[in-house]
C-alpha cells in the first residue's frame, strides 16, 4: 500500500479513490469510452435520448473538424478549439464566422462532458444546449442548410445511418458533437500518478506547490480536483472595472448577487490555455496565479473566498510548477474530413 499525500479532510473524500489505482497495468487500448487516469470516480452527464456510443463519438470528431458545418464554409469548432492547445486558441478573443469578435475567452472543452451546465456565465443547460447555441452562433450554422450537405455526401450519409439508424439533422448532428465532446477526456497528468501512487511522477518544486494548493493558498476551496474546478461561480473581480463589466452568471440566473460570478475554469492542462480569465486579460500563467493568490481584484461582488494569501516568489513559481503537473497525457489524432 502506497501512502498518499498529505491531503485536508475534506479533500480526501474526493480522492479516496486514488487509493486502488496504485499499480495498474496501462490498458493496452483505451477506447474513446474509458475515462483517463485521474477522472474514474466523475459520471458523465450523458442524456437519456443520447447514449453515448463509439459510432457517434466518431462522427462527431469529423464534424467538429469539418467547414460544411459554418455558414460561410471556412470555419469549424476547430477553429477556436485547436487540440494543440487543449482546445483553447490562444487568443483573447476570437473572431466569430460573422465577423464579430465574442467578448469572452474561448476555454478548453476538455472534460466539458461532466458539467451540467455550460459557458464561462453557466446559460446553457447541458452540453447538447450548448453544442447547438455554438454550432448557430460561432460558426453561423443554418442546421436544415448542413443537415442537406451531409445527407448529400455518401460517407456521411452512412456514418449517420450507422450511428443513429437515421440521416444528418439538427438533433443527430448535436447529438453527434455533444457525443464527440464527452469523449473529450484530460486526465493521466503527472498529479494523477503520483496520486497513484508513482512517488516520482512530480518533482520537489511541484510537490511544495502542491502542499500550497491545497493549503495554506486556499486554491483547493474553489478549484477542487478531480476537475479542479468546483463547478460553481465566484467573482474574484475580473474585468469589474470595465465602464460596462460583464455581469457573467448574474445574467442567466436573474441572480444580482451573482455579479461579475463566472464559472470556477478547471486547472487541467492550464499551462496550454493562454491567455488567462473570461476576458483574457492575464498572458501568463504566473501572472494569473499571482492575481489569484493576492485574493482577486477587488469590486463590490467579490467572493469572500479570495483572499489574499501572502505568498512569496518563491511560493508563486511552486504553484506554478504544480500547475505545469497537471496537463494531461492524453494524444489525439485528427480525424479524416469526408471529401
Ligand atoms: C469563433 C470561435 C469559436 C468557435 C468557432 C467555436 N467556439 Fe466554442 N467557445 C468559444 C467561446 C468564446 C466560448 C466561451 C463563451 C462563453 O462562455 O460565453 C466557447 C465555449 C464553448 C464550450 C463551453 C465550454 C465550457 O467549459 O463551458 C463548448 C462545449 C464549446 N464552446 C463547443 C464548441 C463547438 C461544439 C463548436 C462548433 C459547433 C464551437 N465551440 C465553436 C469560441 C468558439
Ligand atoms: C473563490 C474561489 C477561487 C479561489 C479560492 C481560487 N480561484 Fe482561481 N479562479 C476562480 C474563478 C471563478 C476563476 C475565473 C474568474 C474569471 O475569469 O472571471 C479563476 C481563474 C483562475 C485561473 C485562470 C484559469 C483560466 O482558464 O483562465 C488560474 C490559473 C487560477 N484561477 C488559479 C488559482 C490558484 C493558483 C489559486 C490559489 C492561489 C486560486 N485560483 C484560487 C476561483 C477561485
């Protein structure tokens, strides 16, 4: 029996289930199915009408990637959701298939299958709400326009009946996506071995940060692991001094107290999804650790769980370099576009 890090009480609920991970074999092949190292004990939110199944996962991996979907037949997902940076861009804001920029970061859509409710303000209702709001919004997808297009293509014609037993539309290529997304798995980080038991998986700096995070930086409180995010909203005080400052979950609850609250981002993979915060605004991830660890930017709404915590630079660079300990080890291959 391996000892586990020295973890607070309530932390140790959470990842009680390390304990018997300690040792396993790596499956020989991991099915799109099969959660990573780190993610077992999370159920995905999966639908009743939307099983999730390898045929539509599959499928959804060609659309997410594929141009038919956009109105102008140059934009995808993929877009603004590279694989190469978790699936995030890298930018502040994106430029939308209407020319429009958006207003809010694009964050990584890995392991978006177990939220219930989706976007940096919480507004869409489960994955498949959001998938659609997407599809319409960033890329101008006209469904009944594309649902023609891919009923016209012989391979995807197929794929459709294979996955569904019916043809592409609306609800089959949402289904589709949401499916692909779920699959969407970051896990198998260093942190997730050495909380299985691999005592060399992370280094001392690592280790020390670790020992803040979930100490005395109070990180944990919010950014609560598996996922490393609580999956609640707090307003910590991002853009509050904007003349117009995005109200974030005030507006999809009707909720005032919720001003300025955006969803807790999970940590996974953090040091691929530069820049920083809903608006961007931070190009580092040591300057945003720096911001968090000095409680926030104060604002009228800020939650009274960012405090400042009096970190040294030294401190900084440990939480940083456990923050390194959690991208995931997960490859992906792109999958070929039906010509
Ligand atoms: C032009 C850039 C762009 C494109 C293209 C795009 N997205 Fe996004 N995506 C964003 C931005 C920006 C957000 C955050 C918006 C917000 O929270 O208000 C986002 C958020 C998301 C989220 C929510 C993640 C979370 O943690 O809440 C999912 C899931 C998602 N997108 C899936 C998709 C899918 C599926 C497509 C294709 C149909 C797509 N996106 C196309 C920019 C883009
Ligand atoms: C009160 C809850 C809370 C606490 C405590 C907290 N965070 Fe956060 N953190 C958030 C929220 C909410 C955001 C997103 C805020 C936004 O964009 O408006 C965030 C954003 C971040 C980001 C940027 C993520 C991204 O994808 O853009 C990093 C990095 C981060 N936190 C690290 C930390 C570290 C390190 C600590 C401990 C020193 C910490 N946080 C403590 C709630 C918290």
């Amino acid at each position: 029996m391996h000892t586990l890090p020295r973890l607070p009480a309530a932390l140790l609920l959470a990842t009680s289930f390390f304990a018997g991970c300690s040792g396993e074999p790596a499956a020989a092949s991991i099915s799109a199915l099969t959660p990573p190292k780190g993610l077992e004990a999370l159920q995905l939110t999966t639908t009743a009408d939307n099983p999730l199944t390898e045929a539509k996962a599959a499928l959804g991996k060609q659309l997410f990637f594929d141009t038919r979907l956009s109105g102008s037949g140059k934009m995808s997902c993929s877009s603004c959701h590279l694989p190469e940076l978790a699936f995030s861009d890298g930018k502040r804001f994106s430029t939308k298939d209407d020319g429009k920029d958006n207003s809010r970061n694009s964050p990584t859509v890995h392991n978006v299958g177990y939220y219930d409710n989706l976007y940096w303000d919480g507004r869409a209702k489960g994955l498949e709400a959001n998938v659609l709001a997407a599809w319409k919004g960033q890329i101008g997808g006209v469904p009944d326009d594309v649902a023609k297009r891919l009923e016209a293509n012989a391979t995807y014609k197929k794929a459709f009946t294979d996955a569904f037993g019916a043809g592409p539309s609306e609800t089959t290529v949402v289904h589709a996506l949401a499916s692909f997304l779920r699959t969407l798995r970051s896990g198998d980080s260093a942190f997730d071995r050495a909380m299985a038991g691999d005592a060399k998986a992370l280094g001392e700096n690592a280790k020390k940060g670790q020992e803040l995070f979930l100490g005395k930086a109070g990180c944990v409180t919010c950014h609560t692991p598996p996922l490393f995010s609580d999956r609640l909203y707090h307003n910590i005080g991002i853009g509050m001094s904007a003349e117009k400052p995005d109200v974030g979950a005030a507006k999809p609850t009707g909720d005032a107290s919720k001003t300025g609250a955006f969803k807790t981002p999970t940590l996974r993979d953090i040091a691929k999804t530069a820049p920083y915060f809903h608006d961007g605004s931070v190009a580092t991830l040591r300057e945003a650790v720096q911001l968090m660890a000095g409680g926030g930017l104060a604002n009228p709404h800020k939650d009274p769980l960012a405090l400042d915590r009096q970190l040294n630079d030294a401190e900084i660079d440990q939480l940083v370099a456990f923050l390194e300990s959690l991208t995931g080890n997960q490859k992906f291959t792109a999958p070929s576009i039906p010509k």
